[in-house]
C-alpha cells in the first residue's frame, strides 16, 4: 500500500490567499484525521471523520477552517482567507478498526504563509 | 476527557545507555495508549501499542513500554540507545468509544556518541 498520501509537501502563499490540502487515506480505512503541528502549539487534533461524517471539529480554529471529505478516499482542508499564524505543518491521518486501531501518517503538508 | 503528559520535553542519553521516556495519561474510561516516533521532516510512525491485552508491550527496534494503571503512567524504555534513535517521541492516548488520538507536547531525544 501506498500509505496516507498529503499533497502538496509545500505550501507558500500570502496572507488572504485561500489554501486547500489534500489527503488520500489508506484503502479500507474508515477514520481519517487532520493534525496541525507547530512548535508552540506541538499536535492539535482539528477534526475527525468516521466513513466520511465528520465527528468532532472541535479543534477546528475558527470559521476560517473547514475540512471535508466528500468520499472514503479523499478529503480537504481548506483555509480561506489564510493568516500568518496558520503557518505550520498539516498532517492527515488514516485508521481502521475504531479505538485500537493505530494511526497512519502522511509526511505533512509544511504551510507558510507570508 | 483524556490526556497526556510527557515528563521532559529533551532528553539526552549516550550511545548504548539507558533510554526512559515518561509519560503520565489522564482517562476516565479504559485507555488505548500508544507511542509515536518523528524523524525530522517526517509524519510520525507507530513505535507501540497498549491495547488492554498485556501491561508490558514491545514494539519496534527494541523499545518497550510497561502500562501501570496505579501510576497512570506509560513509560517507553529501550535497554541501549542507538544513533539512530535521536527524534521526537509522542506518547498519545485515546479512549473507548472515541476516535480521537490525543498526543503530548512530546519528548525530543539526543544520542550522543
């Protein structure tokens, strides 16, 4: 398997573009999540899908944010307009089998906004 | 709600010494626990998992973490330290009935020769 793929690895844009990131989850897989890490802030959970709906986006900033997933194999996170302080790296994340099931990984979307 | 705390934010040990990263959760139900491994520029990878079925697990390149319910603790060991083993571990719980995968601020490790 391919893994959880993010595209794109780097993002620079300024300040008021709007930003889209992508995510393949692994096949089969019906939880996916997006992480957002930064120095300060270390792993925030922003938001979680289960076959598709989200669950929880609790963590999901402000209405500057949203995230969809329009079917089991991809979803988007979606920042409009984007600020500065957004910038960070985004992580997507796939599991299977509920609560034991371990997370898989994407290699981070790296976002600066200038 | 659950979270965890990991004791340290660097720890620096010598090659083929004693690796003791801490980590101290918070759950009201039964906790799944597990530890992460970041390598620079990299998604993070699973190292271990505790999953209710044995208090001590092993996961990869000999690490190890022991489930102390008493303490609230997770601790990851490894007997001897490798080079290679210098990155930034995230002990990490979710709890029954939830999806959601909480990480701590994470513990970064030097190795020096």
């Amino acid at each position: 398997d391919a893994g959880v793929i993010q595209s794109p690895r780097h993002e620079v844009t300024e300040m008021g573009q709007e930003v889209t990131l992508r995510c393949k989850p692994i096949s089969g897989h019906d939880y996916l999540f997006w992480y957002r890490q930064t120095m300060m802030r270390g792993l925030e959970l922003l938001i979680y899908f289960n076959n598709n709906v989200p669950i929880d986006d609790s963590g999901m900033p402000e209405d500057r944010f949203s995230a969809k997933m329009p079917n089991a194999s991809f979803s988007t996170l979606k920042i409009q307009p984007s600020e500065p302080r957004d910038s960070a790296v985004y992580f997507c994340a796939s599991s299977f089998r509920g609560e034991t099931g371990e997370l898989f990984f994407g290699e981070g979307s790296r976002l600066t906004v200038l | 709600a659950q979270s965890v705390t990991q004791l340290g934010s660097h720890v620096s040990v010598s090659e083929g010494a004693l690796v003791l990263l801490r980590c101290n959760y918070s759950s009201s139900v039964p906790p799944y626990l597990f530890w992460y491994v970041q390598y620079p520029n990299q998604g993070l990878q699973l190292l271990l998992k505790y999953t209710s079925a044995a208090t001590l697990v092993k996961g990869i390149n000999d690490f190890e973490a022991e489930f102390k319910k008493s303490e609230t603790s997770f601790h990851l060991t490894k007997p001897s330290a490798h080079m290679s083993d210098a990155a930034e571990y995230f002990c990490a719980v979710r709890g029954s009935n939830t999806g959601k995968l909480i990480f701590g601020q994470g513990t970064t490790l030097q190795v020096k020769p």
